[in-house]
C-alpha cells in the first residue's frame, strides 16, 4: 500500500465508488467493491482504525447478549442477527488466521437458579452457529472454574459455563483488510479528509479533498460516494443536505489494560451483569490483560478520552468479582471508544438499540452506511456495494471474492512459520511469534529489515522492533508517531509510558523512512507526546 501513489491516483483518476473513513467498515466496504472489479478509492482523515476500530474489546462474537434479548422477546431478527455474525465469525478466523484466533470465555455463576439459564443460552449459541461453531460450550463446576480463574472469588460460587467466541488485533485487522483492497486495485489514503461533497444536476458527482499532512485540497469525480464515517456518519451527510436529520447515535465503552498475571494466558471472563447491568470483560490480549465494559450514552467526539468515574466503575467491578488488589497505580493503558449506533430518538437505553447495520441513501446518492459491528463488517461491506450498484449503475466484472480472499498476511500463514523468523533474524522469541501473527506471510520482509540492523526492542520488555517502524512507513502507510506507536504496532494501547519512552526513537527511525527534517520531527514529537499523554 502507498500513499503517495494512491494520491496521484486520487487527483488524475475518476472512480466508480469513493469510500469516506478507513475504519473497519469503510475499508471492508472498499475491500469487496475492489474484488469485484470496480474502481474504488478510500480515504480515511486520520489513520485507518484510529477511530472506534482500534478501541473495542477485540472479540469476534455473534452477540451472546442479543441472543439472550432474541429468547427474551421471540425476536427473530435478532436471531438472525446472532447467526449472520456467528458465520462471519468463523468467516474472519479462516481468511485472517495470523490475526485472529478462538478464545475461551468463562461466566462465572454465584446463583443456583443462574445455572440452567446460562447453560441452556450458551447451547443455543452452539446451535445457532451450526457449521460454524468453533467448540461446544460446556459446564465446569466450582472448583474447575477456580483452576481456570483462580482469582475469582469463592463465596458461593456455583460453577461457570465455558463458551468459545473468537478474538483479534483489531487495529492490525484493519490496517490488514485496507492493505488488502489496495492490493485489490484500489486507490487507499489515510490523512486525507473529505471537506466537501459535489454535485452535478442535484446529484453527488465527487468530493473535495484535503491532504491532512500538507493541507493540499483538490477534487476528485467518482459514480456513487459511500459515507462509512462511523460515529462522523451525520457530519458528513450535513456536507451532502445541511438540513440532514441525524440518523446516528454513540454509546462509548472505556478499557484498561493491567499485567498479563491479572487474567488466564488462554481464558476471558465474562461478568454479564455488573451493578448497573452493564456487562464486564476481563480478557487475554497479546500478553496483556484487557478489562472494559461498554455502553454508556455519550456525545460524538474525535479521540474521546476515559473519564475518571469510567476508570473507578471498572477498578470496583474488579474489587467485587474478583479476589484481586487492584488500583489505578496497575493501569497501564487505557481508551474509549464510541459505538455508532443507528438512532431512535426514543429509546434511552443505547444497549437496546439495534446492532444491525443501516443503509440509507439520500435524495442526491450519498450512500450512508452505519451501525453494525466490528465482526460483521464484511457482511456491511457487501451489502452496501450491492446497494452503491444500484445508485450508480454499475456493471462489476464479477461477485464478490470477500469470502474466500484471505486478509494480507493471511493466506500462508503457519504458527510454526515463527521459529524459522526467529533463527533467520536472531530474534528472541517472543519478538518471532510477535512478528508472525501480526505480519503473517508478510513477516519475512519485517524479518529483513531486522537483518539489516533494524533488530532491537522499540522499549524494553515490548516484543516490537525497530524494523516495524521501516516496514510501517515503506508498506503500512504509516505517516506519525501515533500511527506506529498505536496502530502499526499497539504499543500505546498496552502500556502508555513505555509508549511515550519510544517516541525519539520512532521518530528518528521515520524521519529517515519519510525524509523529515528537523523541524518536522520536533513537531512530530510534541504532537505525538501531546497526543499520548
Ligand atoms: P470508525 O472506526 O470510527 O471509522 C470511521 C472513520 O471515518 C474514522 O477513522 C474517521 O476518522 C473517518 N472519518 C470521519 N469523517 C471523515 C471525513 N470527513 N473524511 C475522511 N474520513 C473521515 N464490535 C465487535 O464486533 N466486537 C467487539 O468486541 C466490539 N467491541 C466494541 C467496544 C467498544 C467500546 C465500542 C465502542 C465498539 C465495539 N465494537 C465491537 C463495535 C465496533 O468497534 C464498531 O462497530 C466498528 O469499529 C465501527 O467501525 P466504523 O468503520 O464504522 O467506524
């Protein structure tokens, strides 16, 4: 993926779809308008998934939560909800194998009356999911259930059900699938903004553009204009009608992230209903340990922050399910993310407002699509384009291949490909398995770079290297410390000082990559130090 060349293209090429917001939608929606033969370009104002992309708990799930809301009120869609996103599940875990993986997740129950109920959901779940079930879901009694999680509390603790949902890196995922359609033919820019939208007889003909970086604007043409700008969705439709009634509502989730001894190497916890109902989830992820909730109402911002209330909800959750000191001293790392959600102005509570994807489209053909979930996302994509075909008339050359195309990295991937990086780059291990799940097939090139001297840790006690910075910048489109500190690698996603300590470096590492002079990296680092702290 180049962005310098996907630029040029932007400013002498007309397209077939023009793609607003490299999230994981807008890039998912690319993606299949790529593999069917159309011209695509997407442009995304900051970096792909530095919106709600990279900030969610990381599951690929089919909605445990909603299921229990289908049996509760004999909603059908619901249920076909939970099985549409069981079969992307199992969809996302074959064409992304380097990214993605099952994991184990444990309820535990401290109510007799509690067991059949749970027991009886999960092995709904298992049937729903049919061919695409990962493993049964089972029952472990008390004292199973502490072997599994020794740090959850005894008193009248009954059991648990152990259930499979899959798990991933979500912000490499989406870096993943817009490399992808890049590969697919289709022009793809981060730091580029669209500031306004064009018409020719009342219809949308093009946007205008602006390069974030260099704050170049120009204009590009293209047949239909898919707004995929998330929790942005109705900002972007007031640049189509500034009279648009907003059709978009956030809720925002907030996560910390502890020491990997807090959880389990290979088990999540799942608390469905803390104090206030919320639901808590206490995770594994890449040698961390993942604690959040999610929905909480929340006005749309860029870049929301934890508020101080969010991180003591969480700290006395975990004081009241788990026999654990824990306190904000432990907090490595913390986010918020916003959850588009397709409105209804009635409804106050946001977790009952559907999960399910909307496509609208307005009196000129801006395509809008909203809502959804992470794991569905190429499910949104392709109904979309089947949507954009009609608004623009458009003849594909052929279906679309999303099914079947593996995500960059993915197609020869193999767990034990990490042993042969490690002896060709003289790499610690952790480094090697590191590099093989988040490059896939692609590691060998990182694993070059490392060769050429490029071998050593960003910070101590972190498995990401120089070479990923190189690599970054040359493949990934990285242009900021942020989009390498956050989204190339997820080191500010882990730990935030070990993250603000690699700024020099990185930005050392970039100005050679990107021909920075001084002036530029200094500003580079005041940006990224402001940003991270
Ligand atoms: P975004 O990722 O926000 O992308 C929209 C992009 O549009 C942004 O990058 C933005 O910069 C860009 N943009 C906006 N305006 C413009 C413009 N004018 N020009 C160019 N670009 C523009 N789903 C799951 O399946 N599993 C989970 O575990 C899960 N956990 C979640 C936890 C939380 C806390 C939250 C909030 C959500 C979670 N979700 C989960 C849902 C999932 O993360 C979202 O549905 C998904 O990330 C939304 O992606 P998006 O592309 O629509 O939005």
């Amino acid at each position: 993926m180049n962005r310098e060349a996907s630029i040029d293209r932007l400013k002498t090429e007309s397209f077939d779809i023009l793609v607003i917001g490299g999230g994981a939608t807008g890039s998912g929606v690319a993606l299949d308008a790529a593999t069917r033969g159309l011209s695509v370009a997407l442009v995304e104002r900051d970096d792909f998934a530095s919106g709600t992309s990279s900030r969610s708990t990381k599951l690929i799930h089919g909605g445990v939560r909603y299921l229990e809301q289908a049996v509760l009120k004999f909603d059908r869609s619901q249920f076909k909800l939970v099985r549409d996103a069981l079969h992307e599940r199992a969809t996302l875990l074959k064409i992304a194998p380097h990214l993605a993986r099952p994991l184990a997740i444990l309820t535990p129950l401290y109510n007799r009356l509690e067991v059949p109920y749970y027991r009886t959901g999960l092995k709904l779940y298992d049937r729903l999911a049919g061919k695409a079930s990962i493993r049964k879901s089972y029952f472990v009694g008390a004292k199973e259930a502490l072997q599994k999680f020794p740090m959850l509390k005894k008193e009248n603790l009954r059991g648990g059900v152990v259930y499979y949902d899959g798990q991933f890196d979500d912000a490499r995922m989406n870096i993943g699938i817009a490399i992808t359609a890049s590969d697919e033919g289709a022009a793809v820019a981060n730091h580029v903004e669209v500031i306004g939208l064009l018409k020719t007889n009342k219809k949308l003909s093009g946007a205008k553009l602006r390069d974030t970086l260099t704050n170049e604007e120009w204009e590009v043409r293209a047949k239909v204009i898919v707004n995929a700008a998330g929790p942005f969705g109705d900002a972007v439709r007031k640049l189509d009608d500034p009279k648009a009634a907003p059709l978009l509502t956030a809720s925002s989730g907030t996560h910390i992230i502890l020491e990997k001894n807090f959880s389990p190497p290979s088990t999540g916890l799942l608390i469905p209903k803390t104090e206030d109902g919320r639901v808590l989830f206490l995770l594994p992820w890449l040698g961390h340990t993942l604690v959040g909730t999610t929905d909480q109402p929340a006005p749309i911002e860029a870049n929301p922050k934890p508020s101080q209330s969010d991180i003591e909800y969480i700290l006395r959750q975990l004081q009241r399910y788990f026999a654990l000191k824990v306190n904000e001293e432990h907090i490595l790392a913390s986010w918020t993310g916003l959850r588009p959600l397709v409105s209804n102005p009635k409804a106050a509570d946001t977790a009952r407002l559907s999960r399910d994807h909307v496509i609208h489209e307005s009196d000129t053909g801006l395509v809008t699509i909203a809502g959804g979930k992470w794991t569905t996302y190429r499910k949104m994509g392709l109904d979309t384009v089947n949507h954009a075909l009609q608004v623009g008339n458009l003849k594909p050359l052929r279906q679309s291949q999303t099914e079947r195309r593996h995500i960059a990295g993915g197609a020869k991937f193999e767990a034990k490909a990490a042993t042969l990086l490690g002896n060709r780059g003289k790499l610690e291990s952790d480094i090697a398995i590191h590099l093989n799940h988040a490059y896939g097939d692609r590691a060998p090139e990182v694993v070059s770079i490392a060769i050429r001297g490029f071998a050593a840790r960003l910070v101590p006690g972190h498995p990401f290297i120089e070479a990923e910075v190189i690599y970054g910048a040359k493949h990934e489109s990285a242009r900021t410390i942020v989009d390498i500190l956050s989204r190339r690698t997820r080191l500010s996603f882990l730990d935030k000082n070990a993250a603000l300590n690699a700024i020099p470096n990185v930005a050392k590492l970039l100005a050679e990559a990107l021909g920075w002079n001084l002036k530029q990296v200094n500003a580079e680092i005041k940006s990224a130090q402001d940003y991270l702290s």
